[in-house]
C-alpha cells in the first residue's frame, strides 16, 4: 500500500518492502525511525535544492546508513560507516540491481558523516547527508516548512534523540576507536569513553618513518 507521508511518496516495491524489513528487524526504534526520517528529509531537501533522485536508492541508502552500528552487521577494523556500506551494496547485489547503482548507494552511505563532499555528487549521495545532517545536527531544519516537518515527525518520534544517537554512536564505535579518526566519530568518543585517544594528523606526519 502506497504510504505518503509530508508529501514524500514512500516507493510502494519489493526492494523497499525488503530494505524496510530488514532494518525493522535487525535495528532498535531509535535506528529505524532515524533512517526513516532521514529519507523523508533528504527527498524532502532534494525539493528545495532541485534535485530528482532516484527515490528507491535514496530509501535504501537512509535505511541502511547506520547498520553498521550493529553487533550484527558491525566489525572491529572498518568506519561503521563502511560496514553499512557493504551491508547495502550485499543486499542490492543480491538482488539484481545494476553495479553501477549499488555503487551509487554504497558511496552515499559511506560518505555520510564526511561534509562538504558529498553535495557535489549524485543526488541520492547528496540527499542521504542531507537528510541525515538535518535529522542529527539540524542542518536545513530552518529551511522546512513546520508543517511538514511535524509530519515526519508525528509518524517517526524523536524522543529524547540527541542524547540517543550520540549513545549509538559510542557504543556502536567504542570497540574500533582508530577508525574514528579523521571523521566526526572521534568527537563522540572523545566526549563518551575516558579511555580514548584521539590519533593526531600533525604527529603522524612527524612521526612517520621518514628520516628528515
């Protein structure tokens, strides 16, 4: 059944329904909402920016951008962010999409804590950040009518989300600290495990082994 929810038609298909699914089951409230609202505010961001993306692409890359938070589709050397990555790019794979589609959704899901890049690339790439900067920082959110945002809302709660997600962050990165550095996650575990060192860029060009 056709679902419309602040204007934006969710895709009525089998890969949606999937993608849907899975991420019901293998994510808490907190994730699934999230990845929710982040679809309806990335297409919803692509309207004022002009943009047309492929809306089945773009549900895929919102629902499955925090999956590598998980335990289940999580591991201990690569960014969460590649972990979601490869989680999308297995399931369209599996089912018969285009290469050059599933890379189009791995890269706006990898790139998806990485700012200012990714506006510059393909719309879904773009709306994925767009959608999850407005839902997590507020980027946009003063550029949206009210109205709208309250539906998408009224239908995917944000109760008590900020300090939620940044829980979600740790935990889903406490275990594979050097893989924050040089992205946002250092931030998080620097504020949340009294244990972490931040790697530095500096020291490790001065640090390397180059003898000058």
């Amino acid at each position: 059944m056709t679902e419309t929810i602040a204007g934006i038609t969710i895709p009525d298909t089998a890969l949606v329904r999937d993608a849907t699914e899975l991420v019901r089951e293998a994510t808490t409230d907190l994730i699934y909402h999230h990845s929710r609202r982040v679809f309806l505010f990335g297409a919803l961001q692509g309207q004022l920016r002009g943009l047309t993306p492929d809306l089945e692409l773009l549900y895929v890359g919102a629902m499955f951008h925090d999956l590598g938070l998980t335990t289940e589709y999580g591991s201990e050397t690569h960014r969460f962010e590649v972990d979601s990555a490869n989680a999308a790019r297995d399931f369209l794979l599996q089912r018969g999409i285009d290469t050059s589609l599933v890379d189009k959704v791995w890269l706006a899901i990898a790139l998806h804590t990485t700012p200012s890049i990714p506006e510059f690339l393909a719309p879904e790439v773009a709306l994925v950040t767009a959608g999850v900067e407005t839902d997590v920082l507020g980027i946009g959110y003063q550029h949206l009518d009210p109205s709208l945002i309250s539906s998408v809302t009224d239908a995917h709660p944000r109760p008590d989300f900020k300090r939620r997600i940044l829980e979600a962050f740790t935990h889903g990165n406490v275990h594979r600290p050097s893989t924050t550095f040089g992205n946002v996650n250092a931030d998080v575990l620097s504020h949340y495990d009294p244990s972490f060192v931040r790697e530095d860029f500096v020291e490790k060009i001065l640090g390397s082994d180059w003898p000058e």
